[in-house]
C-alpha cells in the first residue's frame, strides 16, 4: 500500500504541476475504486459516471492544494468523490421534487408560507458560496489550508496545530489573519 501511496502523491504533485499525462495515469490507477464509491452512494451506473468525471475535475483544480502529511491519496479522493456523489444526489433529488410537484391552490399556499428557501434566497446562497470560494482562493495556501480544517473539519487550534506539526501560536495567528482577509474580501461581494 505505501508503494502505492507513493506513486499516487508523485501523480498528484504531477497534476498540480497541470500535468495532463499524470491526470491520465492517476485516473487510470484510481477510476475503478472511485466509481466503485460513487456507485455505492448513487446507485445509478450513470450518475456514478456523472460523480466521477466532476471528480477528476476537482482533483485537477484542487491537486495544488492536496497535503500529504493530511491524509494518503486514495483518502483525500474519496472524500472529493463522496462529496460531487451527493452533490449529485441533492440534486436530482430537487430536479424530480421540482418535477412531481402538483401545482393546486392549497399546495402553493403552504409552499408560500412554510420555511422552505425561496429562489431568490437559495441564488443569494449560492452567491455567497461563490464568493466565500473567490476569496478563499486569495489567501495564502497556509492560510487557506488552516481555516478550511478549522472549519470544515471543525478542528480545534491545539487538533491543527497538533495534526499540522506547528506551534499553536502560528496555528492561531494564520486562523485570525485569514479570517480577515476574508472578512475582508467578502465585504466586497455585500
């Protein structure tokens, strides 16, 4: 296995370097298990194809991004996989909820009073998402990479600074600049 840890973190640094031949070999090694995941999640041969190519994108746009010293390879792909697998699963479940919706007075009348996000509240959502993306991507990868686990993986400062081999005080002092910096930036986009 580490052998094989080993050729997969050369591959990826090789794909952060925009190397497409390593994309290639990387998929080739790894397509098999990745759709066996996606598979497993999805259920449909076709969406687990669908979950497996937004996949590959992501490991060419994220492979500069990817830390070893985080997690082996086949890991750190299997989160993305499992993660576009239920983005896709979310999303055909709207696409047939949105379809098999019978429009009746009564229907549209709970629809227009429940809690459930209007349009126009779900495109600001998704703004927001796209700006919180534009401007995670300015900070520095140190700085990136720390408040991402901080809060993705809702990790402590002592947990990062721990898992990430650095003293607490860097750890704290790159959480509070990044934080910021994206304050910052995201005033912007208000």
């Amino acid at each position: 296995m580490m052998d094989t840890d080993q050729t997969l973190m050369a591959l990826l640094d090789r794909v952060a370097q925009r190397e497409e031949a390593a994309l290639k070999s990387l998929y080739d090694l790894t397509s098999g298990k990745l759709y066996g995941l996606a598979l497993r999640v999805l259920e449909r041969h076709e969406w687990a194809e669908d979950a497996l190519q937004e996949t590959f994108l992501q490991i060419w746009r994220s492979a500069p991004d990817y830390r070893a010293s985080l997690s082996p390879p086949m890991a750190w792909m299997g989160l993305i996989v499992r993660s576009r697998a239920l983005d896709l699963l979310r999303r055909r479940k709207a696409e047939r909820e949105h379809l098999s919706d019978d429009i009746d007075d009564d229907g549209m009348a709970d629809r227009l009073e429940g809690d459930t996000p209007d349009p126009l509240h779900t495109s600001l959502a998704s703004q927001q998402a796209w700006a919180l993306h534009q401007c995670l991507t300015r900070l520095e990868n140190k700085q990136r990479e720390v408040v991402s686990l901080a809060y993705l993986r809702d990790l402590s400062h002592g947990e990062l600074a721990e898992q990430l081999k650095l003293p607490l005080g860097t750890v704290k002092t790159w959480i509070r600049r990044g934080l910021d910096q994206l304050r910052i930036c995201m005033a912007r986009f208000a």
